[in-house]
C-alpha cells in the first residue's frame, strides 16, 4: 500500500517471484512514481533488458518492477508493450495523475 497526502493506492497478490526484493508497491529510481499491480507480466524479461539498456535501474527479479520505468519512458502508453494478464494502478506523484489499466481480457479485477 502507498498513502500520500493525495493518493491511497494498493495490491494484495501471491507473490512468486523475488519474495525477498518484489514486494509492493514497487518505485522508479527517484521515488515519484508509484504502482501496485496483479497479474503477471509475460514478456517482463525482455522489457527489463530495454529499460535496462535505456539507464534504468531495477532492483528486483519481480515481473512488476519493470512497470514503474515502464511507465517514465512510455507514459500511458506503456499498456501497448504488455503481454499478460493484469490489473495496475499507477500514480504520479509530481504530476498528480494516477493511471489504471487491466489486460484486454480484463482477467485481473481492478476496483
């Protein structure tokens, strides 16, 4: 859960990959942006080498940490490189935008 002076945001989802370092809610490298998020991101290895290549910094084998600098480099638009089954929850601290999406399926519930 994250809770700001403008924002509660939260995910409550089994975790299986990187138990030690993937836990939520998951922050870019200066902490302004924020994002929780279900499901599981398919194609996450490939996209982590990419922002990886681009500078980014990701401190966790979770497929969901990519989606912080995911977002910094595509914006909304960033639900276009995602393959899976997903409910996310992006908020934007400076600019005070909060993001949601789910899969096309709409598999993972988002309330």
């Amino acid at each position: 859960m994250h809770l700001d002076d403008y924002m509660a945001i939260g995910a409550r989802r089994l975790g299986i990959r990187d138990l030690k370092n993937g836990q939520q809610p998951y922050f870019n490298e200066r902490k302004d942006i924020v994002v929780v998020f279900n499901g599981e991101i398919y194609n996450d290895t490939q996209l982590r080498s990419w922002l990886e290549l681009r500078g980014h910094c990701i401190d966790s084998d979770s497929d969901g940490s990519i989606l912080p600098n995911l977002y910094e480099e595509r914006g909304a638009d960033l639900f276009e490189d995602l393959d899976g089954m997903f409910a996310i929850a992006i908020w934007d601290i400076k600019k005070k935008i909060l993001l949601l999406g789910v899969d096309l399926v709409g598999i993972k519930p988002l309330y």
